[in-house]
C-alpha cells in the first residue's frame, strides 16, 4: 500500500503521530529539516531531544518547527506522565542523529532522560538513523548494540559514507533528510499493513536479509559521447530498494545511469553498460537472499568502440555499426544460484504478437529465464518508463499468479517482496 494521504500509517485515522528523537550529534541541524518535512506533510510530530542534542539546536528551534513546548528531561509536566505518553501514542519513533551513546543505552533498556524512556513504552516502529565517526561506527560495541536493536524488530538505517565533521571522510554520514522523510513514511505506511494483517511479530519481515536491487538502463557506448540506451527511469528499481530497506533488509542498488536521489541505508553500486551492471550484480549475489532485475540492460553492444569521436565522412555516408549480443544477466544468476535458496526476480514488458498474448510471452520468458518470479508489465497500450505509477502481473514459478491493480511503483514493490518474503526459506 501507499501513504497518499496524512492519515496513512495511524491506526486512529488522525494525523499520525511521529516522535522525532534527536541525540547529541553535530548532524542534529539536518533533523530540524526532517522535523518541517514531517510537518509540512501532516505529521503530528513531537520532538524528544537529549540534553546534548540541546548543545547543538536549542530548545526554542525544536518547539518553534513543531508547535510544541520541548523538553529533554522527565521532570517536565510530570502530571502528564510524558515519559510513558508521548512513547505510547507514537506511530513511529524515528531518531535521527542517533550517536553510539543513544543506541547503547536503546540497546541495555537504559532509561536516564525522557528519549530513552520514550523508546522504552514505543510499541509502534522504531528507526535509528545512525550518524558519527567511522571509528565508533565500527566499534565492536557499536556493531553488537546495533545487531540487538535490530533483532528486536527497530531498522537501523545505515549511514551514508562521504565528508563527516572535520576534513575526514568515511562511512558515518547522516542520509539526507529527505531520504529520511522517504524512509519514515514508508515506514509508517508499512506499520498500517502490519496493523491489518494483526500479524503476531512487530519484527520486519525482511530484516537480517541481504536484497540486490538492480535499476535504470544501461548505455552501450560507440566513441567517448555516443551511446545506445533506453529510456528506463530507475523508478521501479528505486521503489523496490527503499521499501526493502523500510521493511529491514540490507539492501545493495545497482544502478545504472539513475538520477534519482539515493534511498537512505542503501548500499549504492552506480554501473553505467551491460557488462558492469553483471559484474556488480554477480558479485553481491554470492551473499544475496534476494535479486531483483529491474535494471532495463542493452540486449547488444557495439563490437567496437572508437577511443576517438566518430566523424562525418566528406562522401556523406553513415557508418555501419555491428552489435553483438550481451550475456543475459538474469539467466546467468537463475541458473548459477550462487546461494541456494535465494529469490531471483525478473521483470518483463511485452506487448504480445501472432505467436501468444501477453500472459503466454511472460510464462514462456519465466521459464527460459529460470528465475522464480516474474513480473510482466503489458506495455501493449503505451510503455510505464517515468511514470510513477505501474499495472503488472506477477507470475511465479510455482503456478503462482498476482494481478497487481494500477497504483504506485511503492505499492507494486512491497507486492513483490511480499511474493519473495513467501518464498524464502
Ligand atoms: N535481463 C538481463 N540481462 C540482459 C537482458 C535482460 O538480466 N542482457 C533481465 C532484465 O533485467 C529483466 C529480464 O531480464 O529482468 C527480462 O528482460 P527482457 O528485456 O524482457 O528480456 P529479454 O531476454 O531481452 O527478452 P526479449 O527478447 O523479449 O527482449
């Protein structure tokens, strides 16, 4: 399902009610960004800063951007109990920066300040956005307070690697806000889904999985500036990395020539032909539970590249140019299976011709191709590249047949974990 509207994700019908914790880290400045995103689209936000937060964005910035009095400590309108309240009345709890102190205390049920009592009445999703140095981020203690909370069903999203606080770059970095928007909404909408299902385990179902995600078309290149390409947007691929992600799985994009912005906790893979978009994907499926082949690859390549600008001949003749077939990457990794038990998923847009319908070319293609899943855009009456919406079909292997009603490319995605999370063993 998709959060189209405000009331997405709370299970009351009211605006949805978001605690934003932040932690005492410099990147405190960019949450007071994800604060006005969060507000600007609805969002009942609440902000439960640490006393360090506070060194870093005073109080009267946090109440300002929310439209509520702030407070770090419990002693702050104690006959309102806030530090059970605003934890049992969340529908999500984010906290971004989360430094290896806040995630330390999460991890050992301390409760010494009003965010870690918040986080320990929260029954409701719980994100920690990491940010800090490389150094502590790879800390034994780190990585073994990190595992705990996320088997305990919290997604902790992965930092982005690029410039920290001084002249040092690494991995550490606070994902952009509006990447963290994306992530908590998602989120959010997810946490209905579960409320639906009134499924028994608050754990997402794809954490502790390893996902590969392949996006976007690739370029087969005749000299230094001329290519043959196609027109996919990465759209799809991108959907179906951020609501992984969303859903707890560590997730590698392999994008190719994608100019969207990158989901937060994503590992990104930027390929730009056929051959580099194998090589990445063969090598992150050795530890994969999951692929899925969004990617839209050139079937052909040029047998040459000119390493110098093709040029107009004085005669007026055109070149000719030989292509030669690409390896089928989708093939390869299905008939491989480099880790026994993983979901390989292939998408298909066809038309259908004099020799079958649309349904007959994709069962033929699923069979071919040897993957588990196929999902089959009929393209008959105008193709879906750039559209945020998408209609599809997807086959199984097993016989398996899901109609998937025209909606967002969001929506198609988690039907198509759904069918994977099904079929992982
Ligand atoms: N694919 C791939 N490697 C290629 C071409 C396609 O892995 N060289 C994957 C795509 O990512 C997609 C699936 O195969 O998931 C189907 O793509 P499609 O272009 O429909 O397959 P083709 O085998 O090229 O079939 P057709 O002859 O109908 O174009």
């Amino acid at each position: 399902m998709s959060i189209d509207s405000t009331t997405a994700g709370s299970p009351t019908g009211a605006r949805p009610s978001v605690v934003l914790g932040v932690a005492g880290g410099i990147a405190a400045y960019k949450a007071c960004e994800l604060l006005r995103r969060l507000s600007e689209s609805g969002h009942d936000v609440t902000v439960v800063p640490t006393a360090s937060a506070l060194e870093f964005v005073g109080a009267p910035t946090w109440s300002a951007l929310s439209g509520k009095p702030v407070a770090a400590d419990v002693w702050t309108s104690v006959h309102e109990v806030p530090h059970v309240r605003i934890g049992q009345g969340a529908d999500l709890v984010v906290v971004a920066p989360a430094t290896a102190d806040l995630m330390a205390k999460a991890a050992h049920g301390l409760a010494d300040d009003l965010l870690t009592n918040t986080l320990l009445t929260a029954r409701c999703p719980v994100v920690f956005a990491p940010a800090m140095h490389t150094e502590m981020w790879e800390h034994a203690a780190t990585r073994a307070n990190v595992a705990t909370l996320r088997s305990r069903g919290a997604v902790v999203i992965e930092p982005d690697e690029g410039r920290l606080t001084g002249k040092d770059t690494g991995k550490g970095r606070l994902p952009d806000p509006e990447a963290l928007f994306e992530a908590c909404t998602e989120i959010l909408a997810r946490g209905r889904v579960g409320d639906a299902d009134s499924s028994e385990s608050s754990m997402p179902d794809l954490a502790g999985r390893h996902v590969v995600v392949s996006a976007g078309g690739t370029r087969e290149y005749l000299d230094p500036v001329r290519f043959l390409g196609n027109r996919s947007s990465g759209l799809q691929g991108y959907a179906l990395a951020r609501t992984a992600a969303a859903r707890g799985a560590e997730v590698t994009l392999v994008a190719a020539n994608v100019s969207l912005p990158t989901p937060a906790g994503v590992r990104l893979v930027r390929v730009e032909t056929t051959a580099e978009l194998r090589g990445a994907v063969v090598e992150a499926t050795a530890s994969a539970d999951a692929v899925v082949m969004a990617a839209a690859p050139a079937d052909f390549r040029p047998t040459q590249v000119s390493d110098a600008k093709i040029k107009k001949a004085a005669d007026g003749s055109a070149p000719t140019i030989t292509l030669i077939q690409n390896d089928d990457i989708l093939r390869e990794i299905s008939t491989t299976r480099a880790r026994a038990g993983s979901v390989i998923v292939g998408f298909a847009a066809e038309t259908g011709d004099d020799t079958g319908s649309v349904l007959d070319l994709a069962r033929a293609k699923l069979a071919r191709k040897g993957c588990d899943l196929l999902v089959v855009n009929d393209v008959s009456g105008g193709a879906v590249f750039g559209s945020p919406d998408n209609e599809a079909v997807v086959l199984g292997a097993d016989g398996a047949h899901t109609d998937v009603p025209l909606g967002s490319k969001s929506a198609l995605a988690h039907v198509i974990w759904d069918e994977v999370a099904r079929r992982l063993v």
